[in-house]
C-alpha cells in the first residue's frame, strides 16, 4: 500500500486478502502469455481503491485524484479484465 491518506472507499486489509489472490493470478497469467507487452508498475491494490473511489463518488474517469493511478491506467485495466473474463 501506498503511503498516501485513505480515503473512505479504500478496501480494507481483510477484504484486500479476499481478492489479492485472483486479480494477482490474473495478471501473472496476462504477463507470462505476453499479452501486456510491459513491466506492471502500479499496484494492484491501488487500482481496485481508485475503481472503488470512481465508483463511489460517480466523478468521471480523468477526474480521478492524482495519488491514484492514471486514469487511462486504471480504466484499461478494467478493460481488459471484462474482456478476459467474457
């Protein structure tokens, strides 16, 4: 976790622990396929609290707060997910 404030949508560690497994699989599963083509440099948790945030607040997706992930980051992510899981 980063060391920046939490906002009150930010997963807690128990529910943190719940997911981390299957989002980590996924994405070791994408990088050992080749499918990104990159090194993941963002936390994973920190784009599910910025989905999260998004979520909660309703702003729209370059609204997002700067000690989130980029937008296009957290928004391609989702992409993809959605797509791997249809």
């Amino acid at each position: 976790m980063t060391s920046r404030s939490a906002y009150p949508s930010d997963l807690s560690d128990a529910r943190w622990a719940l997911i981390e497994p299957r989002l980590t699989a996924w994405r070791q599963s994408r990088a050992a396929a080749g499918v990104s083509g990159h090194t993941p440099t963002h936390d994973l948790r920190e784009i599910f609290n910025a989905i999260l945030y998004l979520n909660r607040t309703g702003i729209p997706w370059r609204y997002l707060p700067h000690d989130f992930p980029p937008y296009r980051t957290v928004g391609g992510l989702v992409v993809e997910y959605y797509e791997a899981a249809a």
